[in-house]
C-alpha cells in the first residue's frame, strides 16, 4: 500500500475524499466531510500517515460476520456508529457510511464481547471471527507474520524462506 492514496481515506481521524494530487509540488487536495471544507496536504506525509477507508460490506468480510448482522447490531445500538459519513458535497445528500482501520479492530472487539459463549467463557465453537492479526494481513495485502508484543500490539515480523 506504500505510496497509492486510497479515494476515500482517515487522517487525523477524519474523512477525506482525494480530489487531486499535484505530485510535483508534493501537494494533496482533498476534501474533508467534518470540517466541510477543502484541505491542502502534503501528499508524502498523507500517504504515510493515512489510515484505509472501509464500506460496510468491506467491514463485514473483514470481521468474517455477515452484513446483516453488523447492520442489525448498529440498528440496536450495541455497536458504535462508524466516525466517517460521506455525502454530496453539492446537496449534501447522505451517500455511505465508512470505517477507519482502528475502528474496524474496535468493531472485531465489539463482537467478540458480544458473542454467545460457553461454561469457559470463551465463544462457542460455531462463532466465526477473524483475528486481529487476520484483519492486519487481509488491510495490508500481504501474507505476513505476526508476534504479540509486551504492551498486547501486534508487530510484523520476517521469515527466512
């Protein structure tokens, strides 16, 4: 994913949609949907420091739950709503509604409080779930390996082959 710049994106916990990218000068055109106005960024910084957008039937592939589910789960308000709303700039009419990649784990997390489980606490067998490092390998696009660090963060590490 290093240096592409997805159309639709998080920064700074926000959503931006990209409008242009004038590599020359460096500089990133996007327009932010909470601050309702058009930004100005570096493009270099942008794409390091960008978190993905995602649909909620990206998100639902992502977790490994069916979208119903999600859908019926943020109808009954046991999940949180989802920080990135997009709408016409022009009429302002609401078009999507998309997930930023620390609210995707917060979601996978939701769901796995909130899954049936048995005498030892631990969700039932039939519960399927992707795992953290599941969510981390299918964001990136790559097949890695992942430890678990002392302070719970996952950290990608490499394999001789």
């Amino acid at each position: 994913m290093a240096g592409t710049l997805p159309a639709r994106f998080f920064l700074n916990k926000k959503l931006h949609k990209k409008l242009k990218v004038i590599k020359s000068e460096d500089l990133l055109v996007a327009f932010c949907y909470p601050d309702e106005r058009q930004v100005h960024y570096l493009h270099s910084a942008t794409v390091r420091e960008h978190q993905q957008a995602f649909s909620m039937s990206q998100v639902a592939k992502l977790v490994r739950r069916p979208l119903k589910e999600v859908h019926a789960f943020l109808r009954n308000k046991l999940i949180d709503r989802p920080s990135g709303f997009e709408y016409q700039i022009a009429s302002k009419r609401p078009m999507n509604i998309y997930w930023s990649e620390d609210e995707v784990y917060e979601l996978r997390d939701k769901l796995y409080d909130l899954a049936p489980k048995n005498k030892d606490g631990f969700p039932d067998k039939g519960f399927k779930l992707a795992s953290k490092a599941e969510i981390l390998e299918e964001i990136n696009g790559d097949v890695s390996y992942y430890v678990r660090g002392p302070n719970g963060e996952f950290t990608k590490v490499w394999r001789a082959l």
